[in-house]
C-alpha cells in the first residue's frame, strides 16, 4: 500500500476501483463537493474514513498540500512494453503513446500525464533509472489521470522506441535542435512522441532512434518552453490534425 495525497487523486482513485484501503479526511473539514462524493463513494465500497487531525495529514503528506485528504491504495501498477502494445494493437484507429526521456521534474511529468489523458492518449513509456515515476506528487500534478492510464516503465528507452519501430510506430521526437516544426510530419500512422528531460532536451541515443526530430517555433525572447507545456501543444496538435483527417 502506499499514500497519495490531494482530493482529485484520492476521488479517482476510489473512481476507477483502485484498492483503497482506508481515507483520511482532516477533522472540520467542509462535506460539500469532491469531499462530499469521496465520502459517497467510500462508503458504496465499503472503505473505512477517518477523521484526523490536519497536523497528522501534514506528517503522511510530508507537508505537501493534501487539500484535507489522504488515502492509503494499493501501490501503482506499471505494466510491461509488451502489455502496452498488445492493448493499442486491440484497437482500431491510429494509436498515439507518449514517451519520456529522463524527466525528473514531478510536476511535468503529472502535467503530461493529465495532458495525455485528456487528449486521449494510448499509453506512456518511461524509463526505470534517472526518471521520475509515479510518486504521491506526481499523482498530484496529474489530478488523478494516472488512475486512466496505461503507463509501461522500460530498462532501456532507446531499446524500446526501437521495438516500437518495428511494430510499425513512427517515433516523433521534441527537440529545440530539430529540423522540422512541429506541424509539418505525418499523423496519418501510429505515432510515439517522445519528450526529453527538462535540461538536457533528448539524450543522443533516443534521439538517433527517432525518425523524426520536431521544435517549437521561439518567436519570443525566451529560448524555450517547459518540457510539459511544449509537450502537451504537440499532443494536442496532432489530435488537431488527425481529427481534420478523418
């Protein structure tokens, strides 16, 4: 088991039938709202709440902002590259996974992750070392669209996005060094877009497995946008495009 913290994660993951065994609530706390429906939905499964002191809440989330809840769930499930493919190959359409190389930052990494479920993304690869996983603040910074998605942890992300290439993925990499913008490739395939860290951009092995490398257009004065917010503008784009294609 493990404690994730915030109302919107502990509400979907008593949403989408995570085992949950026990909610926290902090004591006074306003029963109106998403307090309210995660009490609800606590009691329709059978889930004991309690009522804690905020002090106590402010230990388990290690003073993180908890929003007055707690929830003790099964720890996150990752599943394999090959479970991943096998569930896009299960569905008709073009398939789109997201893939992320060495990103550390929780925050980006919980906004990718709402930004890929909210476009309706078919699954995230990540590495297993020098990369963030799914921690309590990242399910945070999702708001509870973790629970929705199919998230694949690999060893080797260069070996992975090459596995990919023969199951006939087209492999889109964001990089500020890329030759072509970011709406000028195809869509009309089954795509990974792969997104580097928030330091060093792509590493050069990932990079050299893309087929592709894509940049935003810098018009400004900054030199760049942040890995979540330039990811998430081509995600959504190539919905934008595919959807005029159909």
């Amino acid at each position: 088991m493990a404690l994730i913290w915030g109302r919107h994660p502990a509400l979907e993951a008593l949403r989408a039938g995570r085992p949950v065994d026990r909610i926290f609530v902090a004591q006074g706390a306003r029963v109106t709202g998403i307090v309210a429906e995660i009490l609800r939905l606590a009691a329709e499964r059978g889930v004991q709440v309690q009522w804690i002191d905020r002090r106590a809440l402010d230990r388990m989330s290690g003073g993180a902002n908890h929003q007055g809840v707690v929830a003790d769930v099964a720890g996150y499930r990752y599943w394999t590259l090959d479970e991943l493919t096998a569930r896009t190959e299960e569905k008709t359409g073009r398939p789109f996974l997201l893939a992320l190389d060495a990103l550390e930052d929780p925050q980006n990494f919980g906004t990718l992750l709402r930004s890929a479920d909210a476009a309706g993304l078919d699954g995230v690869v990540i590495p297993l070392h020098r990369s963030v996983g799914v921690t309590p603040a990242v399910e945070k910074a999702s708001a509870g669209a973790v629970e929705y998605l199919a998230i694949a942890r690999v060893t080797n992300l260069a070996r992975s996005l090459g596995e990919l290439k023969r199951r006939g993925y087209w492999i889109v990499g964001l990089d500020a060094r890329g030759a072509v913008e970011y709406d000028h490739f195809a869509v009309d395939v089954p795509l990974v877009l792969v997104v580097g860290s928030e330091g060093r951009g792509l590493g050069r092995l990932v990079a050299e497995t893309c087929d592709v490398l894509v940049r935003l257009p810098m018009r400004g004065h900054v030199e760049s946008l942040n890995a979540a917010v330039a990811g998430s503008v081509v995600i959504y784009d190539v919905q934008r495009r595919r959807h005029e294609l159909s």
